[in-house]
C-alpha cells in the first residue's frame, strides 16, 4: 500500500513535468483483498480458503502432491472460490481482475482501454 501511494505520486510528477504523459495503474492489492473480504459480492463463496491445499485456510502449497506434503485437498467447484492454492488466484478471479484493469481507473490514471484510445 505504501508503494501505491509513493507511486501515484511520482507519476503525477511526471504527469506535470512531461506534457502529453499518460498512464495506467491498477490497485491490484485493494482489488484482490476485497475478494478475500467479500465473495460473495464477486460471485465467489470462499475468499479466504483455497481450492487446493493442505492445512488452515488450505494454506499448505501441497497441491498435487509433489511438494515435500503429499496430502491436500481438493474443492468440488474452482469457481466458487478466490484462490486455486495457498498462492494463486483462480482463473475467475484473474478474469475478473483482467477486466477491471482493461476498463476502469484507479487514483486518478487512464483505464488501459482508455490508453488505447487516446494513441
């Protein structure tokens, strides 16, 4: 988060100092955590546990069996949740994220639609 906020405003500097600059920054750390925090207004019925794994939250990366944890378990249905394993999000939750970054602004930027646009 400090990092985001270091750097907007350094590309708001360049913003002034370059004229004709345009950018695109997505807040992917906010984007995913309101994921975690609410699934369900993201389609998803499980943020904080992990499709695959072993452990709390599944939290173990042993998916597959080939780490040094040879046990894991598996979820039914992938898409109802945020995370594939203790790492990774799902391909709906990359999908999701993939289109707000293509569509919508964050602190002020161009969307990278927008970027396409304007060139």
């Amino acid at each position: 988060m400090m990092h985001n906020r270091a750097l907007v405003q350094v590309l708001r500097e360049l913003e002034v100092q370059l004229p004709g600059f345009k950018y695109s920054l997505y807040d992917f750390y906010t984007s995913l955590q309101q994921r975690i925090d609410y699934p369900s207004k993201y389609g998803f019925e499980e943020g904080k546990t992990a499709c695959c794994g072993t452990g709390k939250f599944r939290g173990l990366y042993s998916c597959g069996g080939t780490r040094d944890v040879k046990e894991y378990e598996l979820c039914k249905n992938v898409n109802e949740y945020v995370f594939w394993d203790s790492a990774h999000p799902t391909e709906k939750a990359y999908w999701q994220i993939a289109d707000e970054m293509w569509n919508y602004s964050s602190y002020g930027s161009h969307s990278i639609k927008e970027l396409f646009h304007l060139s």
